[in-house]
C-alpha cells in the first residue's frame, strides 16, 4: 500500500461503520444471525467503504475468506465495520468486522471477519484504474 498522505487520509475517511439488530427474522433454526445475511451485511458495508475511497462505481468479484468465530443471538446489536485494506490498479480489498454487543452488557466481541475484493467500474461496467490520488475536499 502507498502510504501518501492523501492516501492516508482516504483510507481514514472511507471507513465505514453501521450498527443493527439481530431480529428473529434474520435467525436461522437456533436463534442465532443466519450467515446469509450476515454476508449480505458486509457486503453492503463494504461496497459503501470502497465507493467512499474511490469516489467511483465499484462492484464485487470475490469474497476472499469469512471467519464465524462466534455465533450472534437475536436480540443483540452487532457493529459491522469495513476498511480499504490493499488497493491494487482496478481493484482494492475491503476488511469487513462485525462485533456483538449484547444490549445489556458494555461489552464487544469479534464475532464475524470477512475479506472482499471490489474492482472500479465505468458506464459500461467495464475494469478502470482505481482513482484516490485525488485531493479530498473536506469543509
């Protein structure tokens, strides 16, 4: 990774966190959140960090690797957490954590990791070069 400042500080400034809740809805047969839609979360989370680093349409092209290290109950917050983590020419590489919180414990465990790999696309959808060189605007 180059690290410019004003890579730095797109790094900084396109990590992306969203809160929810486990809603029974979203559990499987054991009351805990199905992996399905876990996933869907990240990839959503993720997709929405490298569109703020690249300022450009991005897609998804893999998921390289998710780790379910604990299970998530219903009833629970969980904080998904996404951040650029390698950026190549056309495509870059996006961390994606979700914590749990039990909502009557001030605690938070990691309790999902997954890794997802974005290319940059143009009006037609096809690969252009990842645009971050570009000085931010910031008011």
């Amino acid at each position: 990774m180059t690290a410019s400042p004003i890579f730095q500080q797109r790094i900084a400034k396109s990590e992306t966190r969203v809160v929810k809740i486990v809603f029974p809805g979203n559990t499987n047969n054991l009351d805990t959140l199905f992996g399905g839609t876990a996933l869907q979360w990240m990839d959503e989370v993720a997709a929405i960090a490298s569109m703020r680093f690249t300022r450009q349409q991005t897609v998804t092209v893999s998921l390289d690797r998710t780790d379910f290290k604990r299970p998530i109950p219903a009833g629970n917050f969980v904080e998904l957490v996404a951040r650029v983590i390698d950026v190549g020419r056309t495509s870059m590489k996006v961390q994606v954590d979700i914590f749990i919180e039990p909502m009557d414990q001030d605690t938070r465990e990691k309790a999902i990791t997954g890794v997802f790999t974005f290319v940059t696309i143009n009006a037609q959808r096809e690969p252009v070069p990842v645009e971050w060189d570009k000085p931010l605007v910031v008011s």
